[in-house]
C-alpha cells in the first residue's frame, strides 16, 4: 500500500450515512471548497490531506508512517428572511451530526485505522450560506521494497 488515501471512499461512506446532504463531491483543496456555491442544499464535500513521517528502514525495505486529515465541508443555505444564520446553524448542526456519526470509528480498508474527530469549526457566514469544517485523522503505512 502506498496511497494515497481514497477519498471516494469517504464520499461513498457519505452518501450512505449522512441522508439529509444533497450534494456530496469533493474539492481539488480547502480554499476551494470553501468558494463552492452548490445549486442545493446542504452540501458536502471531502478534501484530504496526508503527511509523511521520516522513513525508516528494515534491510531493504522503506517504512514510512502516513498522517490522513479529512476535511468535510459544510455548506448550508440560510432559510429566507434570516438575516443571523439562525436556520443555516440548526440544519447545520443536524448535518454535522450525521457526519460524524458516519465517519467516527468508520475505515475504508484493513490498510487504514478508524477515523477519529479532530476539531470542528465555522468558516463563515456569506451570501446567505454557512460553511464549517469538520477535521477527522486516521493514519496508514506505507511499506516498499527499496529498489536501486
């Protein structure tokens, strides 16, 4: 196994726990994510990123331990006439809550160790749309045959 980490997978773990999202897709990187304006809502979408650990070596074998941040953005249309948010923060909510149902202690393969919640936050309040992030790791390793 040498990666990367699927995110199809999460996207499909998704679609299959989280019933109130409308959209679930993922994004090239946060910022992204961040300025998508999907035609319905509440939408999500995946973005990953992993780090490498030093590699270490086992005769001729190279190990090298995977860090896996997977970021799920929110983004949720604000119910008219609102002008706080306060519709945008309640189906939001409910939406944050499938998620991390979904994904808690959930794993794409044997290769992967169950994700685990990191942090959750809002982004931002604009145009009528809440958009929040909530942050799972996981961690996998590579292990390869070094080849001259």
């Amino acid at each position: 196994m040498v990666g990367p980490f699927p995110a199809e997978s999460v996207m499909q773990r998704l679609k299959a726990t989280v019933p109130l999202a409308k959209i679930i897709g993922n994004a090239a990187d946060l910022d992204t994510a961040l300025q998508a304006q999907p035609n319905t809502s509440p939408a999500l979408y995946v973005v990953i990123e992993e780090r490498g650990s030093p590699p270490k070596y086992t005769g001729n074998v190279v190990i090298q331990n995977m860090d896996v941040m997977v970021k799920v953005i929110t983004l949720v249309r604000n119910a008219s006439g609102e002008r706080l948010g306060t519709g945008a923060r309640k189906a939001a909510d409910d939406v944050i809550a499938e998620t991390r149902n979904g994904l808690i202690g959930w794993t794409p393969a044997d290769a992967f160790n169950a994700l685990y919640f990191v942090a959750g936050r809002d982004d931002r309040f604009h145009g009528s749309w809440l958009t929040s992030q909530q942050i799972f790791r996981t961690d996998y390793r590579i292990q390869k045959q070094a080849t001259p």
